[in-house]
C-alpha cells in the first residue's frame, strides 16, 4: 500500500484535520490520517489487540472478548471506554471521545461509515475472515505509522516459531493436528487457512485430510462424521466459556460419544481444552497465546486430557 505524507484534508471527511497527514488508500476510498494518531478509535476487537500490540491505547473499542479478558488483554485495557457492539457502536459516545482516527472493517461499518467520517478521519479494511489476520494487522500499522513495530512484533513471532520448531521433537512435522471446535450446537472445525491453522502451518505441523483446506477458515459438520474429519495423533479443542451455546457441557456430552472414542488423540489421552478467545483471536497477541498453549502441551508434556 503506497503511503504519501502531504499536507491535506481528509476527502472523506468534512471536518478539519491536521497538517500533517498522510493520504491512506481503503474500502471506501481514500483518507488523510493525522502522522501520529493519538485518540484512536476501533470498531473491531483484533483491531484494538492490533493496537495495543504496536504501543497504541486506543481510547474507545468495541469488543467481543469475554470478562475477564483473555490472558493476553489482562492489564491492558486500561483507560479504554467501550463504544458498543462491532455492528451498532454507540455514534454519540465515540463523538465524545474527540477521536483523531477511527478503524472499523467495511462489511460491519459500510452502511453508518459517513457519520463516523464527519467525527474524525476513518478507515476501512476488507477483512475476509480470519485467514486475513495479518493483513489486518500490516494495515493497522500502516494507519497508525507504525510500521516499524510492526516488523518488531513480527520478528517476535517469527523468533517464537521457531524456538517451537527446535524445542520440538524433530519427527514434529509427521504430528497430525486436529482442531475441533465445539460451537453453535454443532461441531466444526478450524481448518488450515484459520486463525489458529495459520499459525500451526507456519510450525510445519500437518493437518487431517478434511481440514488441510482453505475453505473461510471453518468447517461444520455432523457427529456422524466425527471420525472422518477429525481424527489426528492431537486435538485441541476450542472451548468457548461464555458462549451462549453451553460449548462446555456440549463438550462434554462429546466426550461420551462412542465415535469420539475412536479417535486416536482420544485413545492416547492427547485432547487439550483451549480457549476461544485466543485460539479464534486474530491478532498478533493472542498468535503468542496459542504459541505458549503449543509449548505447554506438546513440549512441556501437561496433559489436562
């Protein structure tokens, strides 16, 4: 993305902005943002993680964590208002933050992006799932001008990755890994081109057949086909604590499945509970949570099977 510092005013916004901005290409065209923002704004979770993992506090978000937050969030949420939900943020409120930038993704902000224009300088991402959570990060960087934390934050997880490949036995790369998640009163699963399944393919570790797919990023299926698309020499299982679907006891209603039983990761005792919001977080912070879950169940031995 080609980034022009000029002396200008946003051509999608109608209020005045600093001097010194750069012209910023995104889903609804083209923005003057302030050189360094300092009341950012951020109408998606990963967004505000995106943030905060470049030295930015946003000073209103909207989010879908949990309370408390995820591990990865704790203490840094400090001095953060809540603005609402991604898809129907509280206008008024955001206005009072005087923000100087606002962040939003194009599907869930299109229809009110021109009132949030008229309260600061805003951007849009086509976020496509969480197979683009990298390319969502690099855009928060590029807003922000931050770019290069960014390619710090980068280097962090390029430099963890690898510690994992070396603490790992070095037949890791024959590991199978399978990822199920218990959601929605059905059973799904993560496949190669998610969140986490990014993340397991920079290790080099291999995926079932059914899930080495880039099919958005999530499978569903029917208990019927437990053994089929889910069979691995390791599962972890995403749990949602907070969900609004009991993922817990369907989780352990799975547990008394005679097909569940069949899997090998369940017959060696080699099923890990995770958590959702890090394991479905999208964002670099929550990638160093699930690097830390991979170092503690398959180099460090806890088995919480």
């Amino acid at each position: 993305m080609a980034v022009v510092t000029i002396a200008c005013q946003s051509s999608s916004s109608e209020i005045p902005v600093s001097e010194n901005c750069r012209m910023i290409q995104h889903e609804a065209g083209e923005t003057c943002v302030p050189d360094n923002p300092e009341r950012l704004v951020t109408l998606f979770s990963a967004t505000a993680a995106d943030a905060i993992a470049l030295g930015v506090q946003p000073v209103g978000a909207t989010f879908s964590v949990g309370d408390p937050p995820p591990p990865y969030l704790e203490g840094k949420l400090a001095g953060i208002e809540r603005i609402g939900q991604t898809e129907q943020p509280n206008l008024e409120k955001i206005a009072t933050l005087t923000p100087d930038l606002i962040i939003g993704l194009h599907y869930t902000t299109e229809s009110f992006y021109k009132p949030l224009s008229q309260i600061a300088p805003t951007l849009l991402h086509n976020w496509e799932g969480f197979s683009s959570w990298k390319e969502h990060f690099n855009f928060v960087a590029e807003a922000l001008g931050k770019t290069a934390a960014a390619a710090d934050v980068w280097a962090h997880y390029d430099r963890r990755i690898q510690e994992l490949r070396e603490a790992l036995d070095e037949n890791y790369q024959d590991i199978e890994i399978s990822v199920v998640r218990v959601c929605c009163n059905n059973l799904a699963s993560d496949v190669k081109n998610s969140f986490s399944g990014i993340i397991l393919d920079d290790v080099g570790f291999r995926r079932p057949p059914a899930q080495d797919a880039a099919a958005g990023g999530l499978v569903i299926f029917s208990k019927e086909l437990i053994t089929e698309k889910l069979d691995g020499d390791i599962i972890f299982a995403i749990i949602d604590e907070g969900d609004d679907y009991n993922s817990e006891e369907a989780f352990e209603q799975l547990k008394s499945d005679p097909l569940w039983n069949q899997l090998k990761a369940v017959q060696a005792g080699k099923v890990y509970p995770v958590s959702y919001d890090i394991w479905r977080g999208g964002n670099p912070l929550a990638a160093d949570a699930v690097i830390n879950d991979l170092f503690k169940y398959l180099v460090n031995g806890n088995d919480e099977s």
